[in-house]
C-alpha cells in the first residue's frame, strides 16, 4: 500500500469516497512512512491514532451513507504553531516545552471538521522566527533533496515552515499546514519543489495560533499540487468572529472554479525584482515561467514596485515590533517553562524563565522589537516602516491596475546546506526579499515548483494576486504547473 | 476661582489639580472577552482564555462597553470619536497576562467635553465652575496580587484582568481640595445616572489618579507635579491633595525642587510617598494594537447611544427648581444620587395621583417629606422599622390625609412610624389610634368659649391691642383639644371670636 503515500489530497478524498482504498488504509500507510522518517526530524510529537481515529471516523461515515467533508480521509501534518487540543503545542520554543492547550485552533478546528486526520505537530522555526528551520528548540529540519555535487550537505527545507515542507515533499504528509508572516509557506515550498499559498490576510482565522507578529500572520496549506491547495485552502478558511482581523466574506468554491486558460489576463512582471547579482538559474527560472503563461494565453505586462528595496527593513521593524509585544506573555507565571532560581523575585523569575526559554533568534527579534518601538525611536523606526508599509501597498495597487496576477521568484537562490547562514542574520533576512512585500500588503501569494536547478535542486515561482482574489493566483499557478512538467521527487536517503 | 490659599514662609501659594477618573464600565463581560465581571467572585474562576493570555488568544471588543464610554462622553458634551483604534500599553507585571494593558494612547474614543461643578460657599467654591475634561478612552483592568496566601510567594487573581475601564482625564483646572472633590462627586453623579459605572469607590469601581503642583499666587508658569496613584474615596482625593500641597510648598520654600515622580497615598496616615521617579519609569512602548481593527462607529450607533440618556443632573437640577418650585436645596439634595430622585419621582407621581392635583402643586410637600421627614423617622426607628412596608402608595396616603387637614404633621409621623414597623394601611392607622385631626368646628368653638371665659383679662388685653396674646389662645386651645385639632380651624375660629 505504499503508493497510497504518492496521492495527493484529492486523490486520496476521492478514492476514499469512491471505496478504491479505506481512510484508515491512507492513515496507516503515512504513520508508516512517519514512523520511519526520524533523519528528517520533520516533527516534534508524532499523533498516530489522532490519524486513525480521523480516518475511522471518515471510514464510518461512508459506510453509514453520510456525507463526507471535503478532506475526508486525509492525513496531514499540524505546523507546530497550531493550537491543538490535548496534543502539546510548542511554536518549536522551549519555553511552552510540555504545554497541552485545552483549545482547538480555528483552522485546525476546521481541517478535522472537513474529515481531515492529524499525522503529528509539524517543526519549525521558534515562534515561526526563521528561513531554514534552524532556530527550532528541537533541532532543525532535513530538507529531504540533496544536491548532485557529490557533496553530502544536509539542506535547509527553508522555514519557518519547514517540518510541512520536507514532511509533504518526503511524501510522510500529502499536505501540511503552513503559516506565513513573510515568507514562510511560500519559501519553504520552493526549497523542497512544493505548492503552498499564503491567502489574503484575513481569510484565515488566527484564533489559536501562536501569534509572531499578527499584522502579518496567516495561515495557509501546503501541498503537492495546486489543485490540493486549492481544495485544502477552502477548508481551512472563513470567517471567524474570535479574530477581529478575520474577514466577513464568502469563501469560493476555489477548486472547482480552478482555470489554467488565462486569455485575457494580463502578467506582471515587476522590474525591481531583477535584482543585481541575482542568480542566473533563479533569472532563468523566472523566464520559463513568463514563458509558461504565455502560453497559457496571458498577456504579460511590465510593471514597477518602486518601494521594494525598503520592504525587508519596514518588515524588520513591524515584524520584531509585534513580536516583542506578542511574545511577552511567555513569561513563567502562568503556562510553559518557569525558572525561578532560589530567593528570586518577579524580575529575576521573568529574566531567568526568558533568558532559558527562549532562542538566540527570538531574543535578537524580541531586542531588535523593543528598541524600535521605545521612547525617542518609534517615529525613527515603527512609525517610517509602517508609511512605507503603506507605500508598498500602494505599489501593489497601482500595479495592479496594470495586471491581473504579478510573476516573480520565490527566492533568491536554492536551498543552503544547514549552518551556512545561521551566523549571519542578515545573509538569512534577505532569502525572504521576495516574499516579504507581499506580505506587508495583506496578499494572496503562491509558491510554484518550475524546475531543477543545475545541482538538482528545485526552484520556486511565486504568483501576488489582488486582495481576496486567491482564485487568480490558483489559477497562474495551475497554469505554470500544467507546463512546468515538474514531477521530481527526492530520493530517499532518510 | 476658588479662594484656596496657603499662606507659607516666603508668600502665598496656590494649587493646581488634575484628575485622571480610572471607573470601571457597567456592562457583564469584559472589554475583549465574555467572562464575567461580577465583583466577589472566587479567585480565578472569571477568567476566559483571552484574560489568561493564552498562546494564540484574541480580544474581540465588547459593543457594550464601547456603548457605555459613548453614552458617558455624550454625557459630558463631548466630542464622540467616530474613528477610534487601540494600543497596547507594554510593560511586565505578574497581574498582566498579555504582558501589555490594551488601552487607546493615540486616538481615544471621546474628546473634550466638560462638566460643571456646582457653587457651595461653605466649601469655598464661590460659583458654578466649568472643569473641562480632555478626553475619555477604554482600556484593560489588571489584575490582583494577593500577598498574604503564601510565605514566600504571591498569588494572582485574575477575575478582574481585561474588565473595561473608562479613564476619564479632566484638565488641570481644580484649584482647591474642595474643587477636586466636587469634580469627582459629580462626575461620579454623572456615571451613575448614565448608568456607565456603579461609582462604588470602595469596591474599586471609581478611582483617582491625582496630579497636583504648586506655585505662587501671581505665577502663571506651571510648577513640576506630582501623581499621586489609585485614591479611592473623595475623602482621600481630598486629603491626598492637601497633604501633597503642604508638602510641595516646604520641599520648595526649604530650597528645594518638586521631583515629577509617581506618588502612593496611604489612607491610615492621610499622606503620599514615593513610589518611582521619573528616571525610572515604564517605557510602555506604546503601539497600535495588530489584533484590533481601528473602531469605527457608525450613526445609527452614535444615535442610539445618545437617545438612551437619561435626563442628566443638571437638567434635572433645572426642572426640579424651575417646573416643580424646589429650592435650591430641595434640588440638589434630591438630585445628588440615582437612588434618591428616583425615590422622589416615584413618590412624587404616586402623590399627584392620589391627591388628583399636577406635580408642581405637592412637589414641595413631597420634596420635604422625602428629604427630612421620613429619613427622621426611619433614622430613629432604626432596626425596628422595615423600610419595604413604607410603599409609595402608603407614604402617599399619609400624605394626602395631610393635604387635606385631615392630620398634623405630627401625627403624619407617628403613622408613618407604624406603618415602618407593621406594614399598616395609614387610613386604617389614623382611624384606629385616633391620629386624626378635630375640624368640627362645633367642639373648637366650646373649646374656645370656655378659654374666653377663663381668660377674660387676656381677651381684654387682646382687643386692646395686645396682638401676640393671640399665639397664647391657640396654645391654650390646641391643648384644650390635646393636640388633634386642625390649627388652621382653630386660628380662623380665634380670629372670628376674639375679633
């Protein structure tokens, strides 16, 4: 039954619901694959009978006659910022080591009401803070591709979501939950050549998700196809009255109104993306891509996002911010790690319990936070990045009064072996330069695999729509997916 | 301008006060959660998840309260912020969960308005005086440290954290003790009568932050000023103030400077102290909080929020002196507290009703009776009376036999004294204990025959010109029928026979 673990989400829905293969035969089959995929460390805490009990459940409802929900019968992994009823839930920080919630997160909540199975909590980076998974209390991710070169390195499977990466790309889950605050579904996607989309911020409910900054903050899925997440993106969204940033609108049927025929569309492509000394495979990567859409009927448009260049600093400003804010209620009073040391008072418990508790990257953020917003520096810094912000909105604005959809790379380069940038933070800053724009302006954003690159490894297109037109980036995404060919997988080394 | 003065070694200072109202906002739940808010609660056991900050939570604001701060900023005249947004105010302390208080430091919901504290020469407020309020915003309470469960440790209770405060900021336009205490006592009428805040100081629900600096009289610069934190009673306010005055002037006539400091005041010895200074204040890192959306209120809200206000103490001030015909004191004592005009129009409607006359026609009578006759008799009833048997219809039926002649005002308390203690109707009370006033004039008249004929000499006196003999008559009468006869009959009889 081990090919059950090459289907994707509908595949698996479908044959679920057309009695090819039983839920519970599909939970089994990636427990298994789970089981043996320890090298990877793609989780934290490993749920195998929350799977089985999911797919029973779906199994059950079939045999009654009942109707069954539009993930029935599929496993997948839980990004580890998801609160989970029961099941620890840690943001990859020791500080919340150990800590069960006694809540269900809304999107999760959601998934498991759409029939969905949960395989186990997904690694990352602490508090989502990260590009290659390396700042994980529990040790960093294996991205399941190596290179050709004859070199062994261990890669990054990028972050901050990259236990979904490497679990989906290394076929232990056929989708996984992500969440991106600037880059962090889509970046991870591209490192292991798999989809994944951050939708309109607000289409998601962030009600029990671990908050790193929650202007920013936004779930999403990540699969293999983009049909998957398509259908999984539909589950997972919706209003939510617990989150006053959640949007009052509709959710669309996004899978079934799936399109790749893009005549009459027009392609943005923005010029201050071609940045001087970009990789020539990342350039080329884009060129198929241009090429792709094209073909697909699209006219393509040149367009100009004059403020680019301040995003990744407006993002270090607002991001940290939010975080150092956020992340104050870890403080040993109430839940999560306490260190008190003999004869301490409240400040040295707070010092103690913080000094321990958190990574070098969270204090760095949550430093780099309180300074811009204290006295004297907060018009200097906080009040600067958020015009800005505003300015790269309207960029988007204006640009797409132009386009319809707007074509870029993911990322500036492949996936790095482990440690390569872990001592130089502003080397790992700038992997997010391409993703990080979209997010300061709220937008649906898609990564895409397109090709190989010369060492073997996968490369990313990513697609920005219009506010709540998910549907336009699905559908550019489809289209460059249909064309791209792409079908490699990793070897399996693990 | 009040006439506050303190004479000290180099000259004469005066005062300058303002006040910073933290009152806690009527409503079930709480700012950004849907736990409870009742006060006395178990520790811990009205805390929802949001309260408890745990990973992930959300605040989602509570219409109610926003509604609560709207009616009490329209009811000071001010400027209702249709567009308002939250920040968070951070800083670490045990009884914050979030690790930041959710207040509004940028935009508030209301903006200036003002209220007028009321003239009292005794108090040394020569006339009516305008305070101008800066602004009122929402915010997060904390909540409580308990200190005494535990030999080394201290314990947290967070049944209030997240219960919506409104601060209301006055400007620093008080210039006395008095002033200030005027300002809280009537924005604490206000409240009330908004129905905003219970403006139980005591229970925590109304408190004062008091900042106070000095200068010479003629000075027109500010001096340097001092916070004095969480005052809970108008007493203390008052106390806090004249304490830091004094203290203030010796620091500067000693050669000194006033250190712009946060303040504690202790109750027991009525004086401030230090709680931290400038240099080591918070930096609350003030920023807009991500998890809200800027508030926006729309005019059907706006309009709603101002239809459902009550008529407030002014006004109400007004028609009691204007449409009833109180007096001034009348109407300020009866317009002092919720409970006690609501009391009086209750009575007041009952009274007209049974007497089938307007309400400006027992208005008087009945602002009396509700102001010192019944509160005499039930103060000296004490435990014995039982405050349910006085029912307006049977306060409004001692009354009513009273417009009528057909009792004394003595005699209305001694039936109001049964009704307190056995729930009596008075008609049945008068009629039974013989509390009731002799009108037959037939009775008077023998009364009076037989007084004549026993006081010729005084008669003659009387007819000669001797006026205030007629006081000795009506005595004599009066007592000739043992107090129950109708002294209005009883002076036109005495008039008519003594001629």
């Amino acid at each position: 039954m081990s090919d059950l673990t090459n289907l994707g989400v509908k595949a698996i829905r479908d044959g679920v619901a057309a009695g090819d293969f039983t839920a519970r035969e599909v939970a089994e089959a990636f427990n298994a694959n789970v089981a043996a995929a320890a090298d990877l460390n793609a989780f934290i805490v490993t749920t195998p009978e929350h799977a089985l009990a999911a797919a029973d459940a779906v199994d059950a409802k079939r045999a009654a006659g009942e109707e069954l929900g539009t993930m029935a019968g599929v496993p997948i992994g839980m990004k580890d910022l998801f609160a989970t009823r029961g099941v620890q839930t840690t943001a990859a920080s020791a500080i919340l080591e150990g800590f069960k919630p006694e809540y269900e997160s809304t999107v999760s909540q959601k998934l498991w009401d759409a029939g969905a199975g949960m395989l186990g909590k997904l690694n990352l980076d602490q508090f989502a803070m990260g590009s290659s998974n390396e700042t994980s209390h529990f040790g960093n991710v294996a991205n399941p591709w190596k290179a050709n070169d004859g070199g062994n390195a261990v890669l990054a499977p990028g972050g901050s979501s990259g236990g979904s990466s490497a679990a989906v790309a290394a076929r232990l889950a056929p989708a996984a939950t992500g969440t991106d605050t600037g880059g962090s579904i889509r970046q991870p996607a591209a490192f292991t050549g798999i989809s994944g989309i951050k939708p309109t911020y607000g289409r998601c409910s962030r009600w029990g998700i671990v908050a790193f900054a929650s202007s920013l903050d936004q779930a999403g899925p990540m699969a293999r196809s983009v049909e998957d997440c398509a259908v999984m993106l539909g589950a997972m969204a919706g209003f939510d009255p617990k989150d006053s940033t959640s949007l009052d609108a509709p959710v669309p049927d996004w899978a079934g109104a799936l399109n790749a025929d893009l005549r009459g569309k027009k392609v943005g492509i923005p010029k201050e993306y071609r940045m001087d000394g970009t990789d020539a495979e990342i350039l080329a990567s884009w060129d198929d891509g241009i090429a792709w859409l094209k073909d697909a009927g699209a006219e393509v448009v040149d367009v100009s996002l004059p403020h680019t260049k301040y995003a990744l600093p407006a993002y270090y400003i607002v991001a940290p911010a939010e975080a150092s804010s956020n992340l104050a209620r870890y403080d040993g009073v109430r839940y999560g790690l306490r260190d008190l040391p003999e004869g301490a008072g409240l400040q040295d418990m707070y010092a103690a319990t913080r000094a321990a508790g958190f990574g070098p990257e969270v204090k760095r953020r949550i430093m780099l936070g309180t300074y811009v917003l204290s006295a004297g520096f907060y018009d200097a810094y906080y009040t600067q990045a958020m015009k800005v912000r505003t300015l790269i909105q309207r960029d988007f604005n204006e640009a797409f009064d132009k386009c319809d959809v707007i074509l870029a790379p993911t990322t500036p380069t492949a996936a790095f072996p482990l440690g390569d940038k872990l001592d130089d933070p502003l080397a790992m800053y700038l992997n997010d330069v391409f993703s990080v724009p979209a997010s300061l302006a709220g937008l649906p954003a898609m990564s895409v695999p397109s090709r190989l690159n010369a060492k073997g490894l996968p490369l990313g297109l990513q697609l920005v729509g219009k506010a709540m037109d998910e549907q336009m980036v699905l559908n550019a995404g489809l289209a460059i997916e249909q064309r791209s060919g792409f079908d490699a997988q990793p070897e399996k080394w693990w | 301008m009040s006439n506050y003065r303190i004479e000290g070694a180099t000259g004469t200072w005066e005062v300058v006060i303002g006040l910073e109202v933290h009152a806690q906002v009527t409503s079930n739940a709480k700012l950004f959660s849907g736990a409870s808010t009742a006060f006395g609660a178990e520790p811990n056991s009205q805390v929802s998840l949001v309260d408890a900050a745990m990973p992930g939570m959300l605040p989602v604001p509570n219409r109610e309260c926003i509604r609560q701060a709207v009616r009490t900023g329209m009811a000071i005249e001010a400027q209702i912020n249709a567009w308002s947004r939250f920040d968070r105010k951070n800083y670490f302390y045990a009884d914050l969960p979030q690790g930041y208080q959710i207040s509004q430091l940028y935009h508030p919901l209301v903006g200036e308005g003002q209220l007028t504290i009321e003239a009292d020469e005794k108090a040394g407020i020569p006339a009516d005086k305008v305070i101008r309020i800066e602004r009122i915003h929402v915010e997060q309470d904390a909540g409580k440290l308990m200190h005494d469960q535990h030999p080394t440790m201290s314990y947290v209770d967070l049944n209030r954290t997240g219960v919506a405060l409104m601060e209301i900021v006055s400007r620093p336009d008080m210039t006395s003790p008095a002033e200030a205490g005027a300002y809280i006592r009537k924005l604490r009428s206000i409240l009330r009568y908004v129905g905003s805040c219970d403006g139980n100081m005591e229970e925590g629900s109304m408190r004062a932050d008091v900042n106070v600096s000095v200068r010479k009289v003629g000075d027109t610069e500010l001096g340097t000023r001092t916070e004095t934190k969480n005052v809970n009673s108008v007493r203390f306010v008052m106390q806090a103030i004249e304490h830091e005055v004094r203290r203030q002037i010796d620091v500067l006539e000693d050669g000194g400077q006033i250190v712009q400091e946060t303040r504690l005041f202790d109750p027991n010895t009525g004086t401030t102290r230090s709680m931290r200074s400038k240099e080591d204040a918070h930096d609350y890192r003030y920023f807009p909080d991500p998890d809200l959306l800027p508030l926006e209120l729309d005019q059907a809200f706006l309009d709603e929020c101002r239809a459902s206000l009550p008529e407030l103490p002014d006004a109400k001030r007004a028609r009691y002196t204007g449409e009833l015909g109180l007096t001034d004191y009348n109407a300020r004592e009866l317009t002092a507290e919720v409970e006690t005009f609501a009391r009086f129009e209750t009575l007041l409607a009952e009274t007209a009703r049974a007497l089938g006359k307007p309400e400006a026609k027992v208005a008087t009578p009945v602002a009396n009776w509700s102001l010192s006759v019944a509160p005499g008799v039930i103060k000296a009833l004490g435990d014995e009376g039982d405050m349910a048997n006085a029912t307006p219809a049977r306060q409004a039926a001692i009354l009513k036999m009273q417009d009528a002649g057909e009792i004394s005002g003595g005699q209305a308390k001694e039936i109001f004294e049964i009704v307190l203690k056995t729930g009596r109707e008075p008609d049945e009370i008068a009629e039974t204990e013989g509390l009731k006033q002799v009108s037959d004039t037939g009775a008077i008249e023998e009364a009076i025959a037989a007084i004549m004929a026993a006081n010729e000499d005084k008669v003659a006196e009387y007819r000669g010109g001797k006026d205030k003999l007629f006081g000795f008559f009506v005595g004599q009468t009066m007592k000739a029928m043992q107090g129950k006869a109708n002294p209005a009959v009883v002076n036109q009889l005495l008039k008519d026979k003594l001629g």
